[in-house]
C-alpha cells in the first residue's frame, strides 16, 4: 500500500491472479489517467478479459494493488460497490435486459436510485424523465423506447447498451471488444461514438482489431502472459520486436 | 411355585449319602440322581460334586438344567433331556446321550431351577468345560468364568491351568484366575499381580472387573490400582471406539459414494441435475431381485454368484433407461437447469410409480449370498464381511471410473465435450452422442450402487428417494466436476455422520450434518475442492 | 403515495381476477348459509371446504411464483414455510383445547400429557393469544428465510445449488418436527382441534368466515405481489432474474432484491399454512416433505410462471385433477403428475396462461391480416 497519492484515475501495482497454478496475471501494473482512453491488445490469453474481471470486482487478485480515484482500493469492494463508484462496463456481447423495454433498461442503468428499498416506492422524478429523452435521442431510439430488449437487432443491442452507459455516467468505462463480428462501417461508427464518449469519460478499450485501434488513435498497451510487454503509440508497440514475436509466433 | 418330588421327603438322608459317595467314585448316575432329587439346597449340592467330579458328560446335563431341559419321566422316573420340536419334545437319555423318542410337559417333570441356582450351574460347567478336549469349549469356559469372577472357580482353574498346554488358552486362564483372585480374599499382592493381568486385556469385561474391585477393595494400594488399571482400560476402549466409528463412518461414506458417483458424472461434469438419479438407484436394486428371483426358482445353485450376475445387469438396465431420458427429455432441457430439475423430477414419480404397480408397494426380499454374510474381529472392531465388500466394491468402481475418464477415448471425448462444446463439435465429435452416453453412464454406476445397496438397504420403490439429498450433498461438498472431491466427501460426511450419532442420535444427527452442509455451502460455494478459474462462471 | 403504490402494478386483467376471487370468496359461504341444502344453488361444507384448501394452495403457489417467476430463484423449500405458518396457527389451536383434551390437563396438550411433560415449553408461550400466534405466523417463516437467504444470497448460491439447498432445508425441518422430543406433536402432529377464537372449528359458519378469509388473503396476496412487481423494485427484480451479473456491473447490490423478496414469498406461504390448518383440522411434519413443495413448484409451471394469475390458476387445476383422480383412479395419480412435470417443462414452459396469450396473439395477428 506504498504511493496511494497518484493523479492517476485507475492505478494497478503488481497485480498477480492464479487459476490453478495458471497464473492469468504476473505482476501487471498500469496507470490509466482522468480523461485519458487506453487501448488493451494482446493475444488470446494475454489477461485482457481478467485485468477486467479484477478492476470490476468480478475476481479478487492474489496479490497486488488495484486503487481507483487515488483513494478507493478495489481489491476490497464487491462489484456494486465498483459500479457504485463510477465504473462501468461493456462486454463483448451485448447484454440488455431482453424482458424490459428500451425505457426501463436506460431507468436501470440511469445513476442514482439502487437500494432496493428505495426502488419500491420510487416514482420516476421530471429529471431523470428529462435525461432518459436526451439519451433516447442521443441514441436515436425514441420511436423503439416501448420495445422489448429481445426484439431489438443486434445493432439495436448495442446502442442501447451504449445508452445505458451513457445513463450509468461512469468516470471510466471499460469496453470489451466493442467491435468483435462488427462491419467495417459499424466498426468506424463506434469508433466515433467512444471518442464521442471519452470527451467526458475515460475509457479503457481491449480489442483485438488493429485498424479500430489505430482508428481510435490512443495510447496503447500490450499484454502478454499477464504482464504488460509494451506501451506507448500503435506505431511505437507494432515496431517493438517483442510484440511482433509476440502476434507472429516465433 | 415350589415343586418337590416325594421321593425328595422321603429319602433327604439317603440322598446327601448318595452325594458324598459319589464324589468319590464320580459316578454320574447317582450325581446326576442327586440332581433330581431333594430342594433347590440339595441340587446346589449335587452340582458342585458334579463340577468337583470333571466328568465330561456331566457338562452338557447341567447346561440342560439351566435351559430348563432337563426332565424326569413320571412313568420310569429316567432322566431325559428334551429338546422342543414342535409340540412334543424331543427325548434324549441324559446320562447315556441315547434317543429316547419323544414325549409331551404332561408326561414328563421338568427339574426347577432358580436364578441363584443358574449362577452355580454356570460356574460349574465353565470349571467342567476348563478340562474339555476341545480347544474351543477350553477357551470359551474360560472367558465365561473371566466374566463370572467368582472366587469358587479358582480351584478349577488352577488344576485346568496346570494341565493346559495351549499358550492362547492358558492366557485365558490366567485372565480368568486373576479376575477371580480379585474376587477372593486373597492377600494384597496376589491381587496387585491380578490386576496388572487383567488391566493388560484392555476391553470391555476387563474395564467392569476393575471397576467392581476399585469399588470393593478395602486395601487402599489395590484399590488405587485398580482405578488407575480402570482408567487406562478406559482410554484404549476409548480409542478403539473411536476406530470403530471411523469404520462405520467409511462404511456409510462408501455407500454416499456410490450413490453419489454417478451424479458425480451426469451433474459434476455435464451439469445436468438429474432428480431421478435416485430412481436410477433403484432400478439396480430391482435388477438384483429379479435375477436373484430368477435364479432361485431355476439355478439355486448359482445363488452365490446371483450379485455378480446382477451387477453387468444392473448397468445395462439402468444405463439404457438413462440413455432413453436423456435423449427423450433432457436433450431438449440443456440450458435450462431448473426445468430440467421439474422434468427427471417428475420423471422420478413415473418410475417410482411404475415399480410400484410392477412389484407393489412393499419391500422385496433379496438376499446375501454366503461370502458376504458373518463377520470378523480386528483388534476390538467388528468388521462384517457385507460391509467390507461394499466398501471395497465402491472403491473399485470410483478406481475403474477414473481409469475410464482418463485411459479410454470415450474419456477423452467427455472431457473434450464439457470442457469445451463448440470446439469438440468442431474437431468431428459427436457431442450429442457423447451426451447421451456420459448420461447413460451416470445412471449405470448408480444402477451398480444399486445392486450394492440391495444389501443393505430395503428393496422398496422409495429406495432412491432417501439418497437423493445425500449425494447432492456428497457432490456440492465434495467440489462439482471433481471425482477425488467425491470421494472425499462421501468418506468424510459419512464418518462426521458416525461421530456425531452417539451424541446426537442418528436423527439429529443427519440434521446436523444437513444444517452443516447447508451452511458449509454459503462459505464455500462450489465445494471443497473447487476448480477455479474463468471457465466454472 | 401508498394507494398508488398498491394500484400502479395492476393491470385491467388483474384487477378482473381479484374482482373474482372476492365474489367467489363471498359467494360460496352465502350460498352454503342462505340456501336450504335441497335447493339447486345449495353449496354443500365440503365443497367450501375444498375450495378453502385450494385458495390456500393457490396463496401458497403465488408465493412461489414471486421468487421463482420473477427473481429466478426455485425454491424447493417453500413448503417448509407454509408448514411452519400452519404449526404456529396449530399451536394456537391446541392451547384452544385447553382442558377438553382426552387427559384433560388446562395448560397441556395431549400428546405432552402422553409424553410426560411436566410444564409447557418455553416456546408454546404466548401461543394462547390468537394475536401472538397470527404475528408468529408471519414471523416465523419470515425469519427462517432471512436467515437462510441472507448466508445464501451473499455467497452467491444460485440457481440449482440454491434449490437443492432449500429442499435439503425442508427436508432436515421434516426429520426434525418428527420427533417427539422437539415438543410439537411428534410424527402425530397436531390435530382434534376445537375452538378458534370462541367459534367451533367445526361449524359450518367458522368454516365459511375461514374460507372468505382464504379468499381475502389470496386477493391481498394479489394486490401486494402486483404492487411490488410493478413497481420500479419489480422491474430490478426481473433484471435480476434475466441478468444478475449486469446488474451487479450497474451497481445493484442484488442480495439485497432476492432477500426482500424471499422473505415476503416466505410470509405468504406462512399465512397460506395458517389459513389451511384449521380448514383440514391437522397440521403434521409430512407438510415438510420436499414433494410438497416440488408439488407447489408445479403448480406454479401449469399454471404460468412469472405471471400472477397463473400460479392461482394452476394451483386450482391441478389440485382439482389430484382430488378428482386420488378418489377416481389412484395408481393413474403419481403417473399423471410424474407426466405433467415433464410436459409442462418440455411443451409448456409459459404455462396455460402463456398458451392462452399465444392463442391470443395469434387471433389478433389473424384479425390484423384479415382487413388487410
């Protein structure tokens, strides 16, 4: 518990998770700053989808610090309390409540009421009225607002999730794969709606798809055998032998 | 209440005459006349001429009179034993051991015992069957008289002492010396040697001998002796109890493993809850009775074998009918967890139900073939060969399990399968056919527990219904997806079962451990020996 | 605010059911009291009597619905909660015999006597006030549920873990109340009930007020289940039930959802089994046994789950089928409903309430052709 004093908005040191003698992360450490994006690449396997797990609340680390805001150490709060904090987070495939409509899954997500003794007499307030027709119009889905999640496209899916983080307001968002079995101009449009969202949030993104990350234009670090092998520019870690050894074999 | 012969009036001199010349010359007619005649006095004293006498034949007379066998013919005034058979009984001439035909009570005179007389008769043929021929009669005679501790058999014991040759029986003797010296008046020290002796024997009957002469002795040296002797008899038998328990326990934790195994497979690995395990269960007990059935109308000769032909029986029965579910029920369900929980739930009635209107209701007989009856002692635990077998039998199943899922290639495509579906699918393995024989396998270990729990369990339709929480339990306690787990945890809630039942009693027992599991669970959700890692969410 | 509470999770459908179950609770006692027993309206005591049982059973069926339907939690244990609701209205009900019993001993019910206990109980106190024992109904049940779903539900025992849990907890409940020394009856259990509250529980009048407050309970039962389920903590609920993990990643804690309505669930059925026991005259530890609560379960599945009207509906149709098939062809009973699990999982997952929306929705969609 040595440098809890850092500017930096998510700070992990030393982290170490172990499946069965397996160890998913070895020692990782990164610094993610307020207002920043981060792109996460590596190969299967690399620790990307446990780095994610640990900052969540989702896998307690072995050993290590994981420490968000500079004060709220993450190793020791379960996954509402994380949420709670201002972290949210999307996964690969896109999970909204397929039995509530576009209205109710943005209510769930929208940040403020979630004690569930609250929620019993809660009536919906003029305000979040208000912000749930922004974030409808922002995700152009007011005409579906009364449709169940499971009619909804896939590419419908995705924009509503983006509309409950939206509601969720988290300070970092943490994005799985956001472009996995999307078309290239899919690909392009989210490219634009996490920049969009980065103005102000800070995002950290894992994706496999070089050309998205390249589209995103951030800094990159590269896992591998859960620790980081290489950080800096997409130019800089795609001209570093280790990565290239690393996603071309040897 | 009293019943005394004339003759017995008439004739007191003669008879205590008869007695004392026959003392002598060991005749035992006229002992054995002395008997039948005279008050309960009289007879104490014929019978200890007889044991004084060490006549032979003497021992199984008076073992006659005790049992209230011995009988006097009204018409000839011979002296009969009459063994029950039917309504008659059926004579033997007591001196002689010739048949004598058979006779009815209203004939005959039975010679009256009392309890006090009971004791000297026992006494008496423990010291009479001291000198035996028979090895077995010696020690037998001298554990008895052990038990008895009675002062008056020391003279007998030390003659059969001088004369045995046998070290086993002659240990014996000078056990059940000691504890009659312990008895006697005999001085301090004799009694100090005595309870070194019998504090070595270190069981049962030695720790109430130590204990009646730490409550009598009024020498303070041996009494102290005898308490501490008590005291550390005390603490062996405790232990040996507790090894007694840990036997049971394994005992009891072999049958949960049988019965959890198969659920092991069909839930640990595919992760399919199948509630009709149970029923699975029973169908092997079932297999059992019918080949047993079969083989006693038209084979009794082959009844020995009957289990080993039920057991590939068994298996196939149970694993086919568990092929059948799978493919005609579970198949659709996958995914569903709790739907497939209702449908083998509801599944279980029909079968249940089924063997009901088939067999009916009531428990069926099967029987245990003659090398799993009996029993034999380690140390002072008592091992019956039925459980042994039982608890070695789950051992092989769970050793030739492990061998399948690791040596065969069915194993091989198991593991493939559950560890990763999509990919095995890919690589040519035909996963719904692995399903239906992992399933089909599941269910024909529990179709082999079945033939084992016919042995001990009542053969009824419900017969699966009582293990059907246990091996949830087994399984969940145990680490789901691990087989070293189960076995682990069937052994180790089977002997926390044995501990906990002589204080709690074998009810609350079983409701402790259920309360401990329970709770056990919320700690630690998926078992003892979880696998961890990313694929278990 | 709490009016409003009450009526927002009610929809006109609903609203029609409860409207019904109230006539149907008022009818059938005014029938069985104002008509002669020849007339063709007559309603015969035993019938009412049936009908009791089975708004109970459908209280009780609700009761699992709430937590199976809309939180996704089975509960193989909810008989244990509608048993332990029917002891302590039982215990109510023996203190009532007083010294009417067969030994005749003021303060000891019989099976003591028997027993040779020498004074109650410290736990049968209070039991002889009908307002203690109508607090304990609710309490009881309601604690064992705290209990169990708090360990539970913070571990994060779910789905079949958590229902072979609950059913291992019926089930050490049954081994217990059959015995005699945990002081409730043995494997006798409690029955020859006389008096509730003054009034013969024998007489046709108790028999009709206790059948409208069947009715009266399950209506409330209704209006509480929508309420909750309607309102924004329903919607959460669902979202549990569809997506814990999302949720959690939203920053609900769910333990604290599942418990609520664990508990609630618990208290319903404890107040179906309270209803129940002086309808049937008995309350005995075999209402532990995890059948009956796997039984509850389905009536839950035919009728509907995750719907509210369904459960009801189911519980009256398959304990119609039960009574009618027990008296008619019993060895046909255990068959059918082995079967009935198996269809209504494999074909009927939404229950007849589900088939009837499809019939529904399919006409609708044939009208909406038709014009076109």
């Amino acid at each position: 518990m040595s440098n809890r004093s850092t500017s930096a908005l998510l700070y992990l040191s030393g982290v170490t998770v172990s499946f069965d003698g397996f160890k998913a992360l070895n020692n990782l450490s990164l610094l993610v700053e307020p207002g920043e994006m981060r792109a996460i690449i590596g190969p299967n396997g690399a620790g990307k989808t446990t780095m994610m797990d640990v900052v969540t609340g989702k896998t307690r680390p072995d050993s290590g610090e994981v420490v968000f805001d500079g004060k709220a150490d993450l190793t020791k709060l379960d996954e509402a309390s994380i949420a709670t904090l201002g972290i949210g987070r999307k996964f690969q495939k896109p999970t909204v409540f397929e039995n509530h409509t576009v209205r109710d899954n943005l209510l769930l997500a929208l940040a403020g009421l979630r004690k569930w003794h609250r929620l019993l007499l809660a009536q919906p307030t003029k305000a979040e009225n208000a912000r749930l027709a922004e974030i409808l119009a922002i995700i152009r889905m007011e005409e579906q607002q009364h449709m169940l999640g499971a009619r909804l496209s896939h590419g419908q899916k995705q924009w509503l999730e983006i509309g409950m983080l939206l509601a969720q307001d988290p300070k970092l968002l943490l994005v799985d794969e956001p472009v996995a079995g999307m078309t290239d101009v899919e690909t392009e449009t989210t490219a634009q709606v996490l920049r969009e969202i980065n103005r102000t949030h800070s995002v950290v993104v894992v994706e496999h798809d070089m050309s998205f990350v390249r589209a995103l234009g951030v800094k990159v670090t590269v896992l591998h055998e859960g620790s980081m092998l290489a950080e800096g520019t997409l130019d800089q870690v795609s001209a570093d032998q280790r990565v290239v050894e690393v996603y071309l074999g040897r | 209440m009293l019943f005394l012969r004339p003759l017995a009036m008439l004739l007191p001199a003669l008879a205590s005459a008869l007695i004392a010349a026959t003392a002598l010359a060991a005749d035992l007619p006229a002992l054995v006349a002395g008997l039948t005649t005279g008050g309960f006095g009289d007879r104490e004293t014929a019978i200890g001429a007889m044991a004084a006498s060490g006549e032979q034949r003497a021992a199984p007379i008076l073992e006659a009179l005790a049992a209230g066998q011995l009988y006097v013919r009204k018409s000839d005034n011979l002296v009969l034993i009459g063994k029950p058979d039917g309504n008659q009984l059926a004579l033997t001439e007591a001196i002689s051991g010739k048949p004598a035909g058979s006779g009815s009570e209203a004939e005959l005179d039975r010679v009256r015992v009392n309890n006090r007389l009971r004791g000297v008769i026992e006494a008496a043929v423990g010291s009479l069957t001291l000198m035996s021929p028979d090895a077995k009669v010696r020690r037998e005679a001298a554990e008895a008289l052990f038990k008895r501790r009675d002062a008056s058999s020391l003279a007998a014991l030390d003659a059969a002492l001088a004369a045995e040759k046998d070290p086993r029986i002659k240990r014996a003797m000078s056990e059940a010396r000691a504890a009659s010296v312990l008895a006697s008046d005999a001085p301090p020290p004799q009694k100090l040697d005595a309870i070194a002796l019998v504090r070595e024997r270190a069981d049962r009957d030695s720790l109430g001998v130590l204990e009646a002469t730490a409550n009598s002795a009024t020498d303070p040296e041996v009494k102290a002796a005898a308490g501490a002797g008590a005291g550390a008899v005390r603490q062996t038998l405790a232990a040996w109890e507790a090894a007694q328990n840990v036997w049971y326990g394994i005992s009891l934790g072999s049958v949960l493993l049988l019965a959890a195994i198969g659920l092991a497979i069909t839930f640990g690995t595919m992760g399919v809850i199948n509630m009709a395990h149970g029923e699975m269960v029973m169908l092997g007990a079932y297999t059992t009775f019918v080949v047993q059935d079969i083989i006693r109308t038209s084979a009794p000769h082959l009844f020995d074998a009957s289990l080993l032909i039920a057991l590939p029986l068994a298996f196939v029965v149970a694993g086919g009918i568990g092929i059948l579910i799978e493919r005609g029920i579970i198949r659709f369900l996958y995914g569903r967890p709790l739907d497939t929980l209702l449908a083998t739930w509801g599944l279980s009635l029909v079968l249940q139900q089924a063997v009901r209107s088939i067999f009916g209701s009531s428990n069926r007989e099967v029987g245990a073939p003659s090398w799993m009856s009996g029993a034999f002692q380690v140390g002072q635990i008592n091992v019956t060969y039925g459980r042994l077998w039982i608890v070695v039998f789950s051992l092989i199943v769970f050793a030739a399990l492990i061998l399948l899922l690791r040596k065969t290639p069915l194993g091989l495509y198991m593991r493939a399968v559950t560890q990763n579906r999509p990919m095995a699918s890919a690589m040519g393995i035909r996963t719904p056919r692995v399903d239906a024989l992992t399933f089909g396998l599941g269910s024909g270990i529990a179709g082999l527990a079945g033939v084992a729990l016919s042995q001990i369990d009542n053969v009824s339709p419900n017969l699966g219904q009582g293990y059907i929480i246990d091996s949830f339990m087994v399984v969940v306690f145990g680490g789901v997806g691990n087989l070293f787990g189960t076995l682990i945890g069937a052994l180790t809630l089977g002997v926390v079962n044995k501990f906990l039942e002589p204080y709690a009693g074998a009810v609350l027992g079983k409701i402790l451990v259920l309360v401990f599991i329970i709770l056990f669970i919320q700690r630690r959700p998926r078992g003892l020996f979880a696998l961890k890692g990313r694929s278990v969410e | 605010m709490i009016t409003r509470f009450l009526w927002q999770g009610m929809d006109r459908s609903l609203r029609i059911f409860i409207l019904l179950v109230l006539a149907i609770g008022v009818a059938l006692p005014l029938l069985n009291q104002l008509t002669p027993p020849g007339s063709a309206f007559h309603v015969p005591a035993w019938l009412m009597q049936l009908m009791g049982k089975y708004l109970c059973y459908a209280l009780l069926a609700l009761a699992v619905d709430l937590v199976w339907g809309f939180c996704g939690i089975l509960s193989l244990g909810h008989g244990a909660f509608f048993a332990l609701g029917g002891y302590c209205m039982g215990m109510y009900l023996m203190r009532q015999i007083g010294s009417r019993g067969v030994y005749g001993n003021p303060l000891l019910p019989d099976f003591m006597v028997f027993l040779n206990y020498k004074e109650l109980p410290w736990f049968w106190y209070g039991f002889n006030h009908f307002w203690f024992a109508m607090i304990m109904v609710v309490v009881i049940p309601s604690l064992l549920a705290l209990a169990l779903g708090w360990f539970a539900f913070r571990s994060r025992v779910t789905g079949v873990y958590l229902s072979i849990i609950t059913q291992a907890m019926t089930f050490a409940l049954m081994l217990a109340f059959f015995r005699n020394d945990m002081g409730l009856g043995g494997n006798n259990g409690m029955t020859d009930f006389k008096e509730i509250l003054g009034f013969s529980v024998q007489a046709d009048g108790t028999r009709a007020v206790l059948y409208f407050a069947s009715a009266v309970a399950l209506a409330l039962g209704l209006i509480v289940s929508a309420a909750v389920v309607g309102s924004r903590f329903g919607k959460a609920l669902t979202a549990v039930r569809d997506a814990e993990s999302r949720m959690r990643f939203l920053g609900y804690r769910v333990e604290g959802y599942k418990l609520f309505v664990f508990v609630l669930s618990a208290a319903m059925a404890g107040i179906a089994g309270a209803l129940y026991v002086p309808q049937v005259g008995i309350i005995n530890p075999s209402e532990f046994s995890p059948a009956n609560s796997i039984e509850a379960v389905l009536w839950v599945a035919v009728g509907g789950r995750g719907t509210l009207i369904g459960p009801v509906i189911g519980a009256f149709i398959v304990n119609f089928g039960k009574t009618w098939l027990t008296g008619a062809l019993p060895e046909v009973w255990l068959f059918a409903l082995g079967a009935l699990f198996i269809v209504v999982t494999l074909l009927l997952p939404k229950g007849v309430v589900g088939l009837w929306g499809q019939i529904k929705a399919r006409s609708q969609a044939k009208k909406a052709r038709a014009p076109a």
